[in-house]
C-alpha cells in the first residue's frame, strides 16, 4: 500500500483502486460527446488522483475539497478549498461532467448538493457510494443515495471497486443528464 505525507498529487491509496476506477469513468467518458473544452467538477477531490487524471485527459477541472494547508498547483485544475453542505457551496459551473466519488456519505444534506451537481452538469455525473453493508455512525445517507440511484432512469450501475478494507465494493453509477 502506498500512503505519502502528500495531500494532493499523483500519490494516492493503493487500496482505494484508483487508478482503476479512472480508467473505468474516462473508458465510458470516451463513449459520449462532449464540448471541444471540456470541464469538470470533481468533488470531495481529496488528494487530487481523479483532478489530475482529468486534467491530463484534456478537462479544465475544478477540484472541490476541505480547507487544507496543501495545495495543488497543477495546469487545467482549479481549487475549491471549502466546505459543501448545501447546493449553493458548489462552484458554478457549468460542467461537462461532474465525479461525486465516495463523498455523499459526509455532507448531511447529501441530496441537494447531488440535486446541485446533476443543475450544473450538462452530460455526464458519476457517483459512487457506499456498499449498503458498510456503515459509519457520522455518514449520512449511505443506504438512502444508494436507493435513490438505483431508481434513477437514467442511472447505470457501470462498475464497483473496493473500499480500503478490501471487503466491500461500492457501486459506481453513471447518471446521464437529459
């Protein structure tokens, strides 16, 4: 496994399948139409692989996450050093396509900020959530999210990838913004 003192960059958690669950969403990005100039939100950017990742594949990318005292200086990624808790604290946007990866779980009113995100995507918005087995006393509407994507017409389950432990996978879904 492999952990660096680095908050933002290219290092990150093995365990977390990163580099995996990039080539998954930039594998099915490939497959839809998107602006010449493409943008992209990536929120709860934690330690900047997905950004980065992005950015490399030619978006302009704003990268959303807590107030740090690192920083990413990386051509093409904007950051968004501040809480979302509610819509109104997300960037503008618009975006092409927006990554909710592995975050709605810590924002208590996880449902409009994702209802703010799908407002402010134009294509694509890719959310991965809990496995319904995993649990936390301070997560917020794991089960609920999942539920909720799963009745969503124009969501698609497109994969699933451990969490750290390596026990459970959470699905990642693909929601289209019609």
């Amino acid at each position: 496994m492999t952990n660096t003192s680095l908050r933002w960059g290219r290092e990150y958690n093995d365990s977390r399948e990163s580099e995996k669950r990039l080539q998954c969403i930039l594998s099915d990005i490939r497959g839809y139409s998107v602006s010449e100039h493409p943008t992209a939100l990536d929120l709860g950017a934690n330690t900047g692989f997905f950004s980065l990742g992005l950015a490399d594949a030619g978006f302009r990318v704003a990268a959303v996450e807590p107030p740090s005292d690192k920083s990413l200086y990386y051509s093409g990624v904007t950051e968004y050093r501040h809480w979302v808790q509610y819509r109104e604290d997300l960037p503008d946007g618009p975006f092409d396509v927006s990554l909710v990866l592995s975050v709605l779980h810590h924002i208590p009113h996880w449902f409009g900020v994702l209802e703010g995100v799908l407002e402010r995507t134009h294509h694509l918005v890719y959310v991965e959530v809990p496995h319904p087995d995993e649990k936390h006393p301070k997560w917020f509407g794991s089960r609920e999210s999942l539920a909720y994507l799963r009745k969503l017409p124009n969501a698609v389950q497109i994969g699933e990838h451990y969490e750290s432990t390596h026990r459970l996978k959470r699905p990642l879904f693909r929601i289209e913004v019609l």
